[in-house]
C-alpha cells in the first residue's frame, strides 16, 4: 500500500513513498490452438510466494466478474490485496472466454480435463517467469474443483487454497441450490431428473424441459455438467499430500458450509478458515436478507472482505 507523511499545509506532500504500487502485467501461456492470457501482479518489493487464481463457473473473467450479472471483481481486488502483503498472483481468463478467446472455437466444448491442462500449462509458464520454484493453486468455487484436480498429477504445485468451494459432487450442490427456492417447485422432477442422468454420462433433451431449465441444461453445456458431475471434490482432497487451506463465508448462499466441513474431514491436516458475514464473492454481507447478499455481486465499489487477504497471505507465508 501506498503511504505518504503528510505536511502541515493542505495538499503539499512532504517525503517520499515507502512502496510503488504493484502494476498488472500481461502474461500468456500456451492453449490448444491459441494463447491463453492472464495477468500476472507482483509485489513491488519482490514476492515471497506466488500463486494462480483459478476462476469460478460460468463466463466469469479473470477480475471475477461475469456478464451474468456479476460485478464483483473479487479475483482482482485478492490479487492486490495479496500483493500488498508479498505474494504475487497471476489471475487468468479461461480458455475460449474474453483474452483467451483464441485458444479454443467453443467454450462450451470443455471439460473439467480441459481446465486441468489449461492449468498445468499456467505453473509450469508462471515459475519461468517468475523463477518460483512452485506455484500455489487459489480455487474459487468451481475452480476450486479444477484445482483439486490438477494438484493431484500436476508438477511444480506448492500446495492448494480453496476458497468458497463445494466438498460434494457438483450434481448434490445443484440440487441443493433448486430446492433452496420454493418458487422452484413446479420444475423440480424434471430438474432432479435431469440432474440424475447426467450424473449417469446420460444426455437429456433440453427442449422438453420446462422453460426455466432449458438455459441450465442447454446442449452445449451437457458435454462439461457430465464431466464436473462426474468428480467428487472429497475424494480428490484426501488423497492430496501438501498443504491445503479450505476458506469459506459463512453467508454463502451458493455453497454451504456443509462443504467446508466436507473437504475438512477429507483432509484433517488442513487449515479451515470460516468467516462470518462473507459471501460466495468474498464480501460482507451483514444480514440473512437474500436480495442483499446478491446485491454485492454487482458491487464493485465493496471492498474485499477484512481477513479474506490476510489468512491466505498468511497460511502462504507459513509454509515457506
């Protein structure tokens, strides 16, 4: 962070600053037919510990934000708030989407295999450039899926953060976001039904659902839900070796803190850190009022959340 001693006479600046403030950088990495691209923010006294940000489900951008309606930025305001305490990050577009939108035709046509290569590609980039002898994986929600899955047979690895991430198959969390909605009733056969064959590598017919489902089990995502539902985040974590931390809001309405606890019991040498009044986007949200928790994902003004930065600067430090 920025600091200045002020002088005694209104907008004169006396002495100099004590640290530049870090500037993103662009950085790529090779993907199947183009180049995947991110940006890479390092401390700018030197970093201590480097890590990569792995992106949530859906269109969401390497800032975390989403034309679905999420303004969050919480990838970019970690990324500084990381910075500010010696870690350096590169926070990455997914192949297919926005800077990346070369590297793949379709970004529809992936896997949860898929985004694994993506990432190994990332590490083994991300420590040529900055000479770190291994990279730590920070998972947001869907991505901390991915990265339980590349850590497993990746290289070059230190060790995993997984920030608001589910600990069941992501067929049992979709379930429980349907049901959590009583205005969901009148479709939730069919989506239990298709959810339960896609699970089984099964395809459903989008066109014969009812209109709500028909967007959640288009087509073109069919190929990527039976692959994700196909992975069971606990199972993964047990068997992983390094360090984890499991980082969860306790005011997230996306995934509970069932899942915390889930990837926990998988993992009892991890480091479990529950926030309370943060959300799934990693800010305050002071009430149970829905309407105000997804208020917040569409603020980008709302800072990070208090400790999200330090616990995982800290743990990263710690295991130097």
């Amino acid at each position: 962070m920025l600091k200045y001693v002020f002088c005694a006479l209104p907008l004169l600046l006396c002495g100099t600053a004590t640290a530049q403030m870090p500037v993103d950088v662009p950085i790529e990495t090779a993907g199947p037919m183009g180049p995947l691209k991110g940006m890479l923010l390092e401390p700018a006294s030197g970093s201590r510990q480097v890590a990569l940000i792995i992106p949530g489900s859906g269109p969401t951008d390497r800032d975390g934000n989403s034309r679905l309606g999420v303004q969050a930025s919480t990838y970019k305001l970690l990324a500084r708030d990381l910075a500010a305490q010696g870690v350096a990050t590169v926070r990455i577009d997914k192949r297919g989407m926005f800077s990346s939108a070369a590297a793949v035709p379709d970004a529809n046509a992936v896997t949860i295999a898929d985004y694994v290569a993506d990432v190994h590609s990332w590490v083994g980039t991300v420590r040529q450039r900055t000479g770190a002898a291994c990279v730590w994986l920070i998972g947001h929600s869907e991505g901390g899926l991915v990265a339980m899955a590349a850590a497993e047979a990746g290289p070059g690895v230190c060790g995993l953060v997984l920030v608001s991430a589910a600990g069941r198959p992501m067929g049992a969390v979709l379930r429980d976001q349907i049901k959590a909605n009583p205005a969901n009733a009148p479709l939730m056969e069919q989506a239990m039904s298709a959810i339960s064959s896609l699970e089984q590598g099964r395809r459903v017919d989008a066109a014969s659902l009812h209109p709500a489902l028909q967007g959640l089990f288009a087509p073109p995502v069919q190929g990527f839900l039976i692959s994700a539902f196909s992975y069971d985040p606990a199972r993964l974590l047990a068997r992983y070796p390094k360090p984890v931390m499991i980082l969860h809001g306790q005011r997230d309405i996306q995934v509970g803190e069932r899942d915390a606890y889930a990837l926990k019991q998988a993992a009892p040498k991890a480091k479990l850190v529950l926030l309370s009044n943060v959300n799934h986007v990693l800010k305050v949200v002071a009430s149970d009022d829905v309407r105000a928790n997804l208020a917040a994902y569409s603020d980008p003004a709302l800072p990070l959340a208090p400790g999200v930065g330090s616990a995982i600067a800290e743990f990263l430090m710690n295991e130097e």
